[in-house]
C-alpha cells in the first residue's frame, strides 16, 4: 500500500472513529479543558468537563485520585502546571477503577517520573486475565495500554501519603474493583472529611454487557446496592466526584467563582448520603425496568 493509500486509510478510521460512542470525545479532547481550582485546602481539581481528577498536597509529594482520560494526559500536565504544581512531583496515583476514561495518564507518569500506581485489587486481576474489560480498545490508539499497579488496593487498607492518611473500602459494581476513599483535608484549621466512590454508571448494568462479562443473572446489580449501602452512612462534608455530573462539580465552581467570599460550595455534609440514596433508587428503578430483566 502506498502512502496516498495510507492516508485515505487513515482519514477513513478517522470518520469512523466519529460515529463511535468515545469517538467524538477522543477526537477533541481539548474543548472540554478546565481551568484548575482549590477545592478546599490541599484538596485541588485538575480534572476535564467530563471525568474528574483531583490533585492533593501531601506536604511531601503530590497524590492524584485517577489520571484521566486515554489520550489527555497532555490537559492533565497543563493544568497540574497551572495549578502551580509540577507534575514531576506526582508520587502517587489512586485509581478509583480501571476503565480507560480514568487509567489515561498512568503510564505516561511512571515512565516520566517514577510515580506510584494504585487499583483496587480486582481490577488488577482484571487487567491480567480479562483485559478487554477496561475498555482500553475503545482508545482507538495502539500506543494507550493497561499498566502494572505498584499496589493492588484490598477491602480495609489504611495506607499513608505523606501527611494524609486515607482509607480505602472496595465497592464492586461498575467494576469489581471500584473503590471508596475517606480521608481528611485542613484549611485554615478546619477539617473535613472527604469522600470518594469509584464509580456510579449503569454502563456496565446493561444485560447484554452483563451477559458478556459472564453474569447472565445480573448479580452485579445488587453487589451494587451493596456496595452504596455498604458506604452510604460514611460521615462525609466534602463528596468528592468520579464525573462532574456526580456532585455538580462545575455548577459548584461557578458558585464559587461567584461570590469567592461566601460559604465554599463543595461543603456540604449532606450531598454524599442524598447521591448515594438517589442512585440506589435509581437501580432500583433500572431494575424493575422489563428492558432490562
């Protein structure tokens, strides 16, 4: 093949890639670009418009929770640099589960700069024996790939990260290996107690995904449940998102932009309780669905 044919193949996987359902993300990932902000003291967000990363100061190195999107790592460097930080002193990455819209910049990471990678136990066993669960083909980039955790993240862990210590809980669901975060942030000696949940889609309740992974009694759904109840009483002040849509990440950046002297938006000690009973009722609902029995 030569190269005029080259490029007509090139500009074809192009257009396809468009009708796709990452497509047309993958294609312009710059346009859903956010300017990085404090969220509560040590506690920043570096994440895009669509999947959150958050970025925290440990006083001794640099945490992120996820790495972004396959193909953005680019938006993550900048706004780590924008935020006044640089990304050579990012020790540590948690990721809340391993699908290719939150693993995108864990490679890049530990080559560049040596930094730690964390999945939940699952998830890592995922990655070995069934990789196709993590979506990484839907990258549409032969040069994307899963990565080898330095930890593997198990039901209870108490780990330490400089100055914080953060605890860990696994709540299987959208993926066997999601996990739940708690750990406290300071600002102006105040504390509140963060928290995190791996992952909220019905993506992967669907029948015929759950069919495909080897679940066709869809028990997945009520070790979903399970894992909102499990979590659900958790005393959290400041609910931490996995996407913006979780806790209205960007309307609450508004807020904050538009009284910069009023309360901080992001406390507020009911929201986790209120999201986590909504999407429990909300698979409740999907469940009694005859579409989706």
């Amino acid at each position: 093949m030569g190269m005029e044919q080259d490029y007509k193949a090139y500009a074809q996987r192009r257009e396809d890639m468009a009708t796709t359902h990452f497509g047309p993300l993958w294609l312009n990932q710059e346009k859903r670009y956010v300017h990085p902000f404090r969220i509560f003291g040590n506690v920043w967000y570096v994440g895009d418009s669509w999947v959150c990363v958050h970025l925290i100061d440990t006083g001794n190195g640099l945490l992120l929770i996820d790495s972004g999107n396959a193909g953005a790592t680019s938006l993550l460097v900048q706004a780590i640099w924008e935020a006044g930080f640089n990304p050579a002193d990012v020790k540590w990455i948690i990721h809340s589960h391993g699908h290719l819209d939150h693993i995108g910049g864990a490679n890049f990471f530990k080559r560049m700069f040596g930094t730690k990678l964390y999945l939940g136990e699952p998830d890592a066993v995922m990655f070995r024996e069934k990789p196709w669960i993590s979506a990484i083909q839907n990258a549409y980039n032969d040069c994307d790939a899963l990565f080898t955790p330095d930890y593997e993240i198990k039901e209870g862990d108490v780990l330490t990260f400089g100055s914080i210590t953060m605890e860990f809980y696994l709540v299987p669901g959208h993926t066997d290996g999601c996990v739940a975060i708690f750990f406290d942030a300071h600002e102006n000696g105040k504390t509140v107690r963060c928290g995190y949940f791996g992952g909220f889609g019905f993506n992967t309740m669907q029948k015929d995904y759950l069919i495909e992974i080897g679940d066709p009694e869809y028990k997945t759904r009520e070790i979903y449940l399970q894992s909102i109840a499990k979590v659900r009483d958790q005393k959290v002040e400041l609910f931490l998102g996995n996407h913006c849509i979780n806790n209205d990440t960007l309307g609450r950046r508004q807020r904050q932009l538009d009284n910069p002297d009023g309360p901080n938006p992001f406390l507020d000690s009911e929201l986790w309780g209120k999201y986590l009973d909504q999407k429990r009722d909300e698979m409740l609902a999907f469940m009694c669905d005859p579409k989706n029995i």
